[in-house]
C-alpha cells in the first residue's frame, strides 16, 4: 500500500496570507502526482496533475512544485482568500495503479 | 460538458434491498472510477474500468458489483450490504487510466439500515 503523508493536517490562516503544505510519498516507480482541492458538500476538484521531477505548475495563487527523487510534492497559495478554504488532497499514483489520495490539509481562511 | 452526474443524490436502503447507483458522463472519457468516502477521511478507490473493462478492483467485497455497460455509463449495483457500508460513493472519469485529472461527481450518500 502506498504511503501518503500530507502536513500539515489542518491550517487556519489570515486574508491575504501565503501558505504552503507538502505532500510526501514513496519515490520508487513514481508515476505521476495529483493535487485536488475539494470543498466541502462539493466534487474533488483537479488542480494540477506533475509527472516529471522538477516540474511546477500554476494556476492563479495557487501552485506546486515536484520533487521525484526525494519524494515530495508542496503546494503553495499566495495571498490566501476566504475562498480559498477547502481540503487539499494528494494522490500519487506509481506505473500500473491508480491513485491514492492522501488525508489532506484542511485549509481555513478567515477574512 | 464537463460534468459527471450521479443518482441519485441520496439511498436509504435495508440490508437484503438490492439498488444500483448510476454515473454518467459525456465527455468521451475512456476510464472511470468508483470511491468510496466515510466521513473525515480521503477517498477510497473501490474500482477501475479501462475501455469499458474492468481494470482494477481494489479487493472489494462481492456485495458491490460494478457494471459498465458503455463508455459514457457505470454502474454500482448493491446487495445484502451492511451499516457499515454506508458512505459517499463517489464516481469520476479521466481521459484515460494514467496522469490524467480526474474529474468527480456530487456522489451519493448511501445509508444502509
């Protein structure tokens, strides 16, 4: 079984500040990486999908970086807003499985 | 469209009822996927269907059978299911089974009395 950790598991920020949180995962037959954010009575939601170590993406305020080798992924909102509260999963998936998410970080933003 | 859609919203059923739920999807997504999510905790992989073939089955008990009958539909058919088994079940597709997002439905909350 794959093993996913997410860290922080809960985080209450202020308006306007940045965060981050990582993700770790096993680094053997790494596969690819998934960031979902899922709000709460909603659908998960793709955020970004990495694949090659090194890689960062973005998408707004919101971003991630990769690291294959040492087996860490982080995500990063800069300029938190109320909106921005949600759970962050991570699912890492190695060559011939599917995903398995992570318990998340639960991301409060208080105006 | 980039929805999936999934019924129903909600099921109570007994122990010796058998239900099916549904999903939908019609953006030519060729894998899908179905979870299932207890309270405070991730989502659970149950199964897996390539090209309408059932590729992974996360070693779920056979009072779940799931059912693809074409590309755009899966099915969760339900029997003799236990209290314990209630739970959001939650469905999603992707492009096809590998780095691709994976986009979910609302799911449905299943109640087993």
């Amino acid at each position: 079984i794959l093993n996913v950790e997410q860290s922080p598991q809960s985080l209450h920020v202020q308006e306007g500040d940045s965060t981050n949180f990582t993700c770790s995962f096993p680094s053997s037959n790494f596969y690819a990486l998934h960031w979902y954010r899922w709000e709460t009575a909603k659908s998960p939601e793709a955020l970004f999908v990495m694949t090659l170590n090194g890689d960062e993406k973005k998408k707004g305020r919101i971003s991630a970086t990769l690291n294959t080798k040492e087996g860490y992924s982080y995500l990063y909102i800069k300029g938190s807003q109320p909106e921005d509260s949600a759970t962050y999963l991570c699912a890492p998936h190695q060559a011939g499985t599917a995903l398995i998410f992570g318990k998340g970080t639960t991301l409060s933003v208080s105006s | 469209d980039t929805e999936v859609t999934q019924t129903p919203k909600h099921l109570v059923m007994g122990m010796t009822n058998k239900k099916s739920l549904k999903c939908e999807q019609h953006m030519g997504h060729r894998a899908m996927y179905w979870y299932k999510q207890k309270a405070k905790k991730p989502p659970e992989l149950m199964f897996v269907y390539s090209y309408e073939k059932l590729s992974i089955n996360e070693s779920v008990p056979s009072r779940f059978s799931p059912e693809c009958p074409n590309s755009s539909l899966l099915n969760l058919h339900l029997h003799a299911l236990q209290p314990e088994d209630s739970a959001l079940y939650l469905c999603a597709s992707s492009q096809e089974q590998a780095s691709y997002e994976q986009y979910f439905g609302p799911g449905t909350r299943l109640t087993v009395t």
